[in-house]
C-alpha cells in the first residue's frame, strides 16, 4: 500500500505540471493567434490595435516556441495550431529577409538619400551633418524639426553640405538638398516635398511624419490614409521617406505601399532591421520595430541601406542609396 502510494505521487505531480504547461501553452498562443486575425481582418487601420500589431514579428517568435513546448508536450492539436499559426507568419516574414530589388544598372545615377526623426529637436546637430557629410547624402529628411533645431543643424554647417531645404511654416519636416530643385512642391502631396535633377531625371522626394498611434490611432491612420490618396501617378518617379509610425504589418501602410511603391528595406533583405525605440527615455530599451523608411517608386532601384545611431535621438537614422532608372 505504501509502495502504491509513493510511486502514484510522482505520477500525479508530473500530470498537474503537464497540465499547467499545457493551460499556459494555451494562453500564450491565443496572442499570436488574434494578431495573426487582426492582420488578416486589416482592424489594425485606425483602431487600438495597431499598438499590438507593431509585434507581430514577436508574436511569430512565440509561435515557434510554443510550437516546440507543444511537441515535447505531444499535444498533437494545439501543435498543429501553433503549426499553422508558424506557417502564416512565415509567409508574411520571410519576404522581409530575402532579397528581391532589381540589378542596377552601373551607368545609372545614384541617389544617397537619409531620414531622422530628431526627437523635438534634441538630436546632436554635429553628429547629423557629420552623418551628411560621410555618408555622402545628397537628400536629407527631416522630422520632429524645430525652429531652434533648424539654427542649430545651420551653424553645424548643414547649409555648405545641403544649401537647399522646403520646410513649410507650420510643420515639423524639412528636406535638405545638395542637387539642384527643378519644381516647386507638389501641393497634393500633403506633406513637405520638393523634386531635384538626378542625372537628368526628376525625383520627387516626400518628407513623412505620420501622428503616432499610441496618442491617436485614428489620426494615425488618418495621415497615412492620406498619403495613400495623394499616392495614385505620383509614385512611378517619388521617394517618400521618413517616419511613417507604421511596420510593413500595418493594414494603412501597406496600402500605401500598393499604390505602386516598394520599401528599401524589404528588397534588400533587411525588412525586419530595427529603428525604435533608440535610448529612447520614457522606453530604456534597444530599437526593436522598424517605423523609418524609405518607399521608392519603379523609376529607381535600391542599392544599399543602413540604420545609424545619433546621439540624442530616439530613432536610427536610415540611410539609403537608390539608383535612378529612368
């Protein structure tokens, strides 16, 4: 009776930690699996959810864990969920990390284009233009650009590097440039833009700073929504680049993206390369999501792309090289 007893213990004990395991397994993977909804759904565009769906490539990294707890569990149904959860995820991710941009040609013109999201101006003016001046940038954008910002970038010496710059009274973007403006802005875009010569060709370049939508995801959506109206026989020739407050997940920035728009980061492998949140105060954490961009349309073709740290900045720089095609 004793012997019965003391072996059945164990056995019972193994049992409520299989069951426990299994309930937390359970739990765990009921996240991925509403994010997983929401994407497909598109409920990202304007609501609460577009917090959480910032995550998703997270979410997919859980997938597969628990999809491995759930195999050494042999709990073959909920495995197979996490299976398909891990195979949905993979399509949308997988794409991020193979590179697919166009060979450029070598006699085409390039264009080294840079964004940085300056943190309300607190960014450290001289490590901006150093960052100009040896990465060779012929566009640089702007945001989060303050009046008191813009005299500092001046006396850093922006304006021998890049002499000409829009910044519309009212907003916080600018567009810096070396090469010569051939048209004024575009009034349809509804943000700062300005065309430049490159080698002969126009290039339309928009400076974007959509609302964050921790503060107001409607407004969020809502400055995206409005790119995406402007987007239609303007794309084939613009770059728009900056910081959109949106991954590749999100419904309104993919829409954008289908108006005949590519992202830099995704042709050359590197869509899941993080830029938020850099040393950020409020956020002690490394960059984790990619929120900076640069879209390009079918007239140019990716060549390089890097993310830089700035001092005093909660955002990695992006720096871009694009060549022209036509």
């Amino acid at each position: 009776m004793t012997d019965r007893t003391s072996k059945s213990a164990p056995r019972a004990g193994r049992s409520r930690l299989r069951t426990a395991a299994l309930t937390g397994c359970g739990v765990l993977l009921l996240g991925p699996a509403v994010l997983a909804l929401v994407r497909l759904a598109g409920w990202d565009d304007g609501t609460v959810w577009a917090l959480p769906m910032a995550g998703l490539p997270y979410a997919a990294l859980l997938s597969v864990l628990l999809l491995a707890a759930l195999a050494a569990l042999r709990r073959w149904w909920p495995a197979a969920v996490a299976a398909a959860l891990v195979a949905l995820q993979l399509w949308w991710l997988v794409p991020r990390f193979v590179p697919d941009a166009a060979d450029a040609p070598p006699a085409a013109p390039r264009l080294r284009v840079a964004t940085s999201n300056n943190f309300m101006g607190q960014v450290s003016p001289k490590s901006l233009v150093d960052l100009v001046r040896e990465q060779r940038i012929d566009v640089l954008a702007v945001e989060e650009q303050s009046d008191s910002a813009a005299a500092a970038l001046d006396a850093a010496g922006i304006r021998t590097l890049l002499p000409h710059r829009e910044r519309p009274a009212g907003t916080d973007t600018a567009l810096y440039t070396r090469l010569p403006v051939s048209s004024a802005a575009d009034p349809a875009w509804p943000t700062t833009n300005l065309t430049v010569d490159v080698g002969g060709h126009p290039v339309q370049l928009v400076a974007v700073h959509t609302y964050y939508p921790l503060g107001s995801a409607r407004r969020w959506a809502e400055g995206l929504h409005d790119l995406r109206a402007a987007a239609p026989g303007r794309t084939r020739n613009a770059v728009l680049l900056g910081d959109f407050n949106a991954t590749l997940d999100h419904k309104p920035m993919r829409d954008l993206i289908d108006t005949g728009l590519a992202d830099t980061h995704e042709e050359l492998g590197a869509g899941l390369f993080p830029t938020w949140p850099q040393d950020h105060p409020d956020y002690p954490a490394p960059a984790l999501i990619q929120i900076d961009h640069v879209l390009h349309g079918p007239a140019l073709t990716p060549v390089d792309v890097s993310e830089h740290a700035l001092p005093r900045s909660d955002h990695r720089a992006v720096v871009a090289e694009l060549a022209v095609l036509s």
